[in-house]
C-alpha cells in the first residue's frame, strides 16, 4: 500500500522508495529509509498534506511524495 492511502492514527513501515532523482534524495535526507516506522498524525481534508512523525521529529508531505513510498503495517 502506499503512504497517502495510511488512515490517520496508524503506524507503518517503509518497504520501497519507488521515486527517482531529486525527489526520492529529497524524501531520503528527510530521514526515510526502507525500514523507518512512520506515524500518520494527520491528513488535510482533501488528503494534501499528510502530517507524519518519522525519528521523533514532524514533517508534512505532499500526496505526490506519500505517493512513492510503499508500506505495510507494523
């Protein structure tokens, strides 16, 4: 499943980065990496942005990046 289909509330797993270039470096610096848990705090009405926590720290992603990055529940 993909990060921008995650409920709000729910933690997951990154499996696959499935971007290229600039953008999966962008999501990669931001400390996601296959294998991070993240924590869906929230989600815009129309669904961008999604507001998650990853290493203790916040950051708000457009759907288009959510969009690249593959999960599976915890």
């Amino acid at each position: 499943m993909k990060l921008r289909d995650v409920k709000m509330g729910n933690t997951v797993r990154v499996v696959k980065i499935t971007g290229e270039g600039a953008t999966k470096r962008r999501i990669m610096d931001m400390g996601i990496t296959k294998g991070t848990d993240i924590y869906v705090r929230k989600v815009a009405p129309l669904g961008d942005p999604v507001e998650v926590t990853v290493r203790n720290f916040e950051l708000s992603l457009r759907k288009a990046d959510a969009d690249i990055l593959e999960v599976e529940p915890v």
